[in-house]
C-alpha cells in the first residue's frame, strides 16, 4: 500500500458516500492520523522519493505536494530529510538528462532544456546541465 494525503482521501470518501459531511470526514480523518495511520509528513517524503527516483526536479515535486495541499513546512522536511548525504538538484539534473540523450537520435539544446523543464528543472540547473552536454 502506499501513502495518502489527507486532501486525496477526502476526495475519495467524499466521492464513494457524499452523504458522509464534511465533519464526519474530518473527524474520521483526525481518528486515522491520532493513530499515525495518516500522515501527510510520511507522505511528503514518500512522494519525494518516489519522484526523485523517476527523474523529476523540485519545482514539479513541490507543485505535485501543493496539489495534495501538503503544508510547507511538511513540504520543506522532505527535502531535507531526502537531501540528507545525497547529490545536489543540480547534479540529479545532469544525470537526468545525461540518460535522457542515451535515447536521443538527434538532440539539441533547444530540446535538452524543453525536457529538462518538463521535469520540474529550474532554469539555471538546466543550462548548466546542456552546458556541460553539448559544449
């Protein structure tokens, strides 16, 4: 099983029994995360991790968590506790698109940065990323 957000399972049982109020929602939901059965931290750093692994940068990441309105301060412990030892967002950057040419029959920067952008790369990681690629 994996993680839910609070926002994500209100969605659900709002959606599998709309006679269920909004109290009786938030009650049940203040039940599950009283009993560590919901928490919107673990998820947080679920979702990190899990997107880091598929290549995404942090601007796609943060926007994904604030779609699940995943507070900042939440937001902000997953990346430090997923930063802990690891390489830099710049770096991550480098290698994503190191893969991505691998697969490439004719690349250009042009396509590098529209790639990289799409993956939630800010825009200074990215140019020195192509920079480095196609110097």
């Amino acid at each position: 099983m994996r993680e839910h957000s609070r926002y994500e399972l209100t969605q659900k049982l709002t959606a599998k029994d709309p006679q269920l109020s909004r109290a009786e929602i938030g009650a049940l939901l203040d039940a599950c995360a009283d009993s560590g059965e919901q928490s919107d931290a673990r998820y947080a750093e679920a979702l990190v991790r899990s997107r880091r692994a598929k290549g995404y940068g942090r601007q796609r990441i943060v926007a994904e968590l604030r779609q699940h309105q995943i507070a900042a301060t939440w937001v902000e412990e997953a990346f430090a506790s997923s930063d802990a030892g690891e390489e830099t967002e710049s770096m991550r950057c480098l290698v994503v698109l190191t893969k991505w040419m691998r697969r490439q029959t004719k690349p250009t920067p042009e396509k590098a940065y529209r790639f990289l952008q799409t993956k939630g790369f800010n825009f200074s990681e990215a140019q020195q990323a192509v920079e480095q690629i196609f110097r």
